[in-house]
C-alpha cells in the first residue's frame, strides 16, 4: 500500500478525534447554508471529508439539515487547490498536520513536499529549543558570576565555579548543536530543503 494511502486511512481516526470537543460551525453558518462555499474552504484548508458529518451533526443540533451532496461537491473543489506540490511545502514548514486528503497524481507530489516543509519546521523546532537552553545556561552564568564575587568561603567559591565550568562546557556543546542549523545566532532553512 502506498504511503499517502496508508497516512489517509490513519488520519481520519486522528482527525475525528482531534476535532471532536470543538464547534465546526456556529448556528448562523448553518443558518445560512451555504454548503457548496463551506465545501470549498474546508477542502481548501485541508480538512478530511469527516468534516461534513461534524459539520452536520452540529447543525441537526440547531434543526438544520445540512446538503451533505453540495458540501462534498465544493469540498473536491477546494481540495483540488490544497492539494498543490508548493501547498505541501507550505503546509509542512507551518507544522500542520496533514489529513490525507490529497488523492490522484497529485497526492506524491503534495506529501513528498509535506515532508520537506515538515522536516524544516521540525528543525526549526530544535534549533529554537537549543536556543532556548543556551539562553537560559548564559542566565545562568551570569547568576553564578555574581554570586562567585559573594562567595563567603573558599569552599563555596569551588562549588560555584565548578557549576560554573559545567555551564560553560554546556554552552559550548550548544554551540556547536547550534552549527548543525546554520550557525549559533541564526537558523538556516536551506540546510534542510
């Protein structure tokens, strides 16, 4: 089975449960109908055809029937537009999830794209969190900097320069995490496309 085949009958379950506990539609959007439109901006941002029976459900809640046949109509439409290689890429370097939508001769395209985007984003991630520890163990230096020019004893001074030392140490190996993402101080995406 191909791999866009397997990651479509996987995310519904996954989409189902992700959206469960929120509102799909409010009761002036099922007032209001517009099924084939609702089709074409759910498909547009990706949404699994799950959707319409959320969006269905809801709206029998508020004594609405819903024109399931339209929303699937424009749903395709809409998919046709997210479904794009440079959509995949996009998609991807946002961190948002895919819910296998995208079927046909576009669907490699869209998920190869996704991935790289997706593998951008998730670098991304890492660096920032280096970057974060970083800053918080230079914080920290200083901290120890200061209380080191307190210090009432001898043995408290090599205490603290020892934490000390092992920040440093700490900071230099982020440092050099760092360069595998373009540089300490600045991440590089083309490293990664």
């Amino acid at each position: 089975m191909k791999l866009w085949k397997l990651l479509a009958l996987l995310s519904i379950p996954t989409a189902l449960a992700l959206t469960s506990g929120c509102a799909v539609i409010s009761e002036n959007e099922c007032q209001a109908g517009l099924w084939y439109e609702r089709g074409i901006e759910d498909g547009a941002r990706g949404r699994s055809q799950a959707t319409v029976y959320q969006i269905a459900q809801k709206c029998h809640e508020y004594g609405v029937r819903t024109d399931t046949a339209a929303w699937m109509r424009g749903h395709e439409e809409g998919v046709e537009q997210y479904c794009t290689p440079e959509n995949g890429f996009v998609v991807g370097r946002r961190g948002r999830d895919y819910e296998g939508v995208c079927t046909g001769p576009t669907a490699d395209l869209f998920l190869a794209n996704y991935e790289r985007g997706l593998a951008v984003y998730q670098a991304e991630q890492q660096y920032a969190a280096l970057a974060n520890r970083y800053e918080k163990a230079e914080r920290e230096v200083y901290r120890l900097e200061r209380a080191m020019d307190d210090a009432e004893s001898k043995e408290e001074l090599r205490a603290l320069r020892s934490e000390w030392r092992g920040l440093l140490r700490e900071m230099r190996y982020l440092e050099a995490e760092m360069m595998r993402f373009g540089g300490f101080g600045a991440f590089n995406p083309l490293l990664f496309y």
